[in-house]
C-alpha cells in the first residue's frame, strides 16, 4: 500500500514537472510572437511615417499598368481602397517572398522597394476608391 | 513672338474643328493661351499615356494628342486574335474618354512635320500647332528594304501584321482560307524590333489555330536571328501543345530570308525557296517616319534618349517614348512605353509647371500565351542611369512549371490588359 503510494505520488510529480515547462514553453513561445507582431507592427508604422504623398502619386503609375486603377480584379487582384496597414505588410511579405508570396513579378518588384517607397505607395492606394 | 503663337494656335483651333473633338477646344481659346501647351504626336501606349498623365497631372497644361486613327487596335493581344482567343473588338478603343474627362484635344490628323525653332508641328490637313513641350510616339516604321521584292504593297499579299489592325485581320482571313495541309512560313525580324517574344507568341497562336481546325498544316520559322527571347519556355510549349507541327529555322541554318516574291508567295533563303500557303514577313524596323522627319533619330534609324526622363538627345524641349526611342535594356512594349511615359510625363509637368521631378524608375513585364490556359511571362525593373536605362533586376518564369501556376499566368495576362488599356485610353 504505502509502496503503492510512493510509486503514484512519483508519477504525479513528474507529470507536473512536465506540464509546468510545457506551460512555460508556450508562454514563451506566446509572448515571443506577441514581441515579434509587436516589433513588425512598429516597423510598419515606422514605414507609414515615411510617406511622401507626391512620390506615392507618381510610383502608383508603375502599378496600375497591371492592377486596375479603379478596382477591377480580372486576373491581377485589385489594391486600391485597402488599408494602408495591410498594404505594407503585404508588400514587406513579397519582399522577403513568404509564405503564399511567391509571385515572381511581385517578388522583383517589392526587393526594390525602399520603406520611402513601400510607405508611399502604401497611404496612396489606400486612400483611391474602387468604381 | 507671343502673339504671333497665340494667332497661329488659334489657326490650329479652327483646323482642329473640322477634325473631331473641336468643343474641348474653341471655346477656352484665350485660356488656352495663357496656358503652357504639350503636343503629343501619336497616340498609341506611349503617347495616350503620357497625354492622359500630364493633362491629370495639372490643369495649366493645355494637351494636345495628334492621331491619324479614330480607333487604335493594341499590337499586344493581336496575336490572341489569331489565336481565337480574342476578338478584334476587344482589343480595340477609342479616345472619346481621354478627351471628354481629361480635356485632351484629340485631332485625328497626321503629322508631317516638325519645325523645332518655331517649336511648330504642321499637320497633314493644313495648320500648325505650337507647343512648348513636344511628345514624339510614332511607334516603328518597316524596313521594307531590308528584304528584296517586300514592299507596303507586297506586305497586303504577305503581311507583317507588326502594326496590329488591317494587317492583323489580313492575316487572319489568309489562315481561315489556307487549305488543311497547307504551310505557315513566319519570318521573325533582326534585333532590334518591337515585342521581341511576339513572333514566337504568334508561332504558338497559330499552331493553336491549325490543331483546332487544319492539323496538316505545318509551321515552318526562317528566323533572322539564331536565338529568341523566352526561347526555351517557347521550344517546351512547342514540343509538349504541337509536337510534329513547327519546323525553327535559325539564321545560322538558313543564312537568313534573301528575297520574297509576293506573286508565287516564295521565300527565297541562301540555300532554298521555300513556297508558303501564307506568308507571315516581319521585316527590320526602324522609329515611326515623323521622328525622323523631325531629326530626332540616330543612325540607328532609333532615337536617343536622357535616361532619366526619356528627353530627346537632340532636342530639350523633345520627348521620344516607347518603341521609337532607345532605352538600351527594355525591349520595345506596350509595358515599356506605357512605363516610360509615366516618368517622361512627371518630368514634363516639372518643366511646365515646376513640380517635383522624381527618379526614373521604369518596369516591363511581357506575357504570352502559348496555348489554352498556359502562360509563361518575363520581366524586369530598371533605373535611369547616367548612360542609360538599366536593369535593377529581372525574372522569367521556368520551363515544368506546374499547370495550375501557367493557368494563373495565363488569367494574370487578362488582369494586366484590362488594366493597362485603362490607364492608356482612360
């Protein structure tokens, strides 16, 4: 009985054990990605902070030889009318070509982007209406 | 000085008015005066481009857009045509909303010539009109000489169809009426001509057309040149969509196409005469004639550029866009031209009106379709350096791409020609 006892109070402890570094792992796993979205999400303030509205105007016209400028979506996704935020997330993920961000004339097009740019392009699209 | 131009641009008004769009024009004639004036000679990408940017760029800006044609049929997507992919309607606008919304003064008339002291273009109808910052667009002129016996008379029995609209439809009605089992000769011309991955879009537009309806027929390719842009997407589509059809000739093979005779449709190469059912003859190319009318071409028969604005190396107040010019890098394109005038456009608006010139910064992305559903593409960015335009970067897509990726390509093109006609033609 007591043998017993001993045997199934061990098996508790290190099972405890366990859980404590798995709720440690996530906790960190959590507040490492907090930190990170934290981080991304100042960069992409930063960027928007760099907006020079004139230069938006006159880089947006390389665009919008491909994506309609009043909205159309027709094969090439329409971008005007998004939120800026989404924008400069969107364009930083070509850059760096992840995930589904692989398109290729994308990708050449956002690695010579520089944050001026991205944050430019970015406020000028967002505030275009569709049609 | 003055009033000598404002007399003679309200000359211009009253010849104007018996073209087309007169009412934008008659009336501000005073205003207009007192406005600085851009001319646009031609009004294909580059130049529709460029009125439309300036014109929406400032209203101090009188545009001006000279244009023989009422409606202008896009080389791009003409080799879609002769596919069936698309109809010739399609491909094909009109330039009532670049005069009704933006106040451009369309006159559908020629240009034949320039006087570049005056700062004049006379118009083939009669009239002059004066600018203060001129555009030069007239696309590209056929090396007729560059072939023995092709003339712009033989070119109506053996098209080129390299200027999209009559000829495009006339060789279109020749496929329709070739016999099954017949022969496609296409003549692909010497560097450097416009579209550079258009004759062998075309080669797979046509292959297309032959499976569907003549699959006898073959293809035979006499090129001027020994390789091609996109040659090993294009040879992949070749052998998996048209195995047994296309028969590419280079010039090293050949020696090159030597004569044509337009009156027993024969193809004269060094070593053979080859007879064709339809003969589809590109010949060299050289800028539009008015750019060389006005002395703007090098002896290239092309134009020279500053790179960081696409002004004319021969003239300050000049601007030659798109296939006429010589951008080193960027191939001659509807993409190409409508980039450039983009940048020439912002750098107009900074000489008449002092607002900010900002670097140029060009782009080209050509697709093609090879057969249903299956699109291949190629692209670059490219900045103005201090000799010339430069590539930033490129990219092209690659041979055993999976279908669902050509099929995406392929939708991506359709994407790009609505948008792109929009920000041509408004």
């Amino acid at each position: 009985m007591r043998v017993l006892n001993s045997q199934s109070l061990a098996l508790p402890a290190f099972t405890v054990l366990k859980l404590i570094a798995f709720v440690g792992c996530v906790l960190f796993a959590v507040s490492t990605t907090m930190v990170r979205a934290d981080t991304q999400s100042k960069k992409i303030t930063a960027i928007l902070a760099k907006a020079d509205s004139a230069y938006g105007e006159y880089l947006s016209g390389q665009c919008v030889t491909c994506h309609h400028s009043k909205g159309k979506a027709d094969g090439i996704p329409a971008i005007v009318g998004l939120p800026d935020v989404y924008i400069v997330q969107t364009i930083l993920e070509y850059k760096h070509a992840r995930e589904e961000r692989t398109n290729p004339t994308m990708v050449n097009i956002a690695k010579n982007l520089s944050d001026e740019e991205i944050g430019s392009l970015a406020k000028f699209f967002s505030a275009q209406e569709a049609e | 000085m003055y009033k000598l131009t404002r007399r003679r641009f309200g000359g211009v008004l009253g010849a104007s008015a018996m073209g087309v769009a007169a009412g934008s024009l008659a009336a501000p004639a005073v205003l207009a005066a007192a406005k600085s004036r851009l001319v646009v000679i031609g009004g294909g990408p580059a130049g529709a481009t460029t009125a439309r940017y300036v014109a929406k760029g400032s209203k101090d800006v009188s545009v001006t857009l000279i244009e023989p044609k009422h409606h202008f049929t896009t080389c791009f997507f003409s080799n879609l045509y002769l596919g069936g992919f698309r109809t010739l309607e399609s491909i094909t606008h009109g330039y009532s909303t670049l005069a009704a919304e933006y106040g451009i003064n369309v006159v559908h008339d020629v240009a034949v010539d320039v006087d570049r002291a005056g700062k004049m273009v006379k118009l083939a109808r009669g009239g002059d009109v004066a600018y203060d910052r001129l555009v030069v667009t007239p696309g590209i002129a056929m090396r007729y000489d560059s072939i023995e016996g092709y003339s712009a008379e033989a070119s109506t029995v053996m098209p080129h169809a390299w200027q999209a609209g009559t000829q495009t439809a006339a060789l279109k009605q020749q496929l329709e009426a070739m016999e099954d089992g017949g022969t496609f000769v296409i003549c692909p011309p010497p560097n450097p001509f416009r579209c550079p991955p258009g004759p062998y879009e075309r080669i797979c537009m046509v292959a297309h057309y032959l499976k569907s309806n003549k699959p006898k027929s073959k293809i035979i390719v006499l090129d001027a040149k020994d390789k091609f842009s996109k040659q090993a997407l294009f040879q992949e589509a070749w052998v998996q969509h048209y195995e047994g059809m296309i028969e590419w000739l280079p010039k090293e093979v050949t020696g090159g196409v030597k004569a044509v005779k337009a009156e027993s449709m024969e193809i004269v190469t060094d070593g053979e005469t080859i007879k064709a059912s339809v003969a589809n003859v590109i010949p060299a190319q050289k800028a539009g004639v008015i750019a060389e009318r006005a002395g703007l071409t090098a002896e290239s028969g092309w134009c020279p550029i500053d790179p960081s604005s696409m002004r004319s190396k021969k003239d300050e107040s000049t601007f030659v866009i798109g296939d006429a010019s010589i951008a080193a890098a960027m191939p001659k394109s509807g993409f190409s031209a409508n980039s450039q005038a983009k940048v020439a456009a912002n750098a107009i608006l900074a000489d008449l009106t002092g607002s900010k010139k900002f670097p140029a910064k060009y782009r080209n992305t050509c697709w093609s379709l090879v057969a249903t559903n299956d699109g291949v593409k190629v692209g670059a960015d490219y900045t103005g350096g201090d000799e010339k335009i430069d590539v930033t970067s490129k990219f092209i897509s690659k041979t055993g791409e999976s279908a669902d990726l050509r099929a995406q390509t392929a939708e991506e093109a359709n994407g790009w020609y609505a948008g792109i006609t929009k920000d041509i033609f408004g």
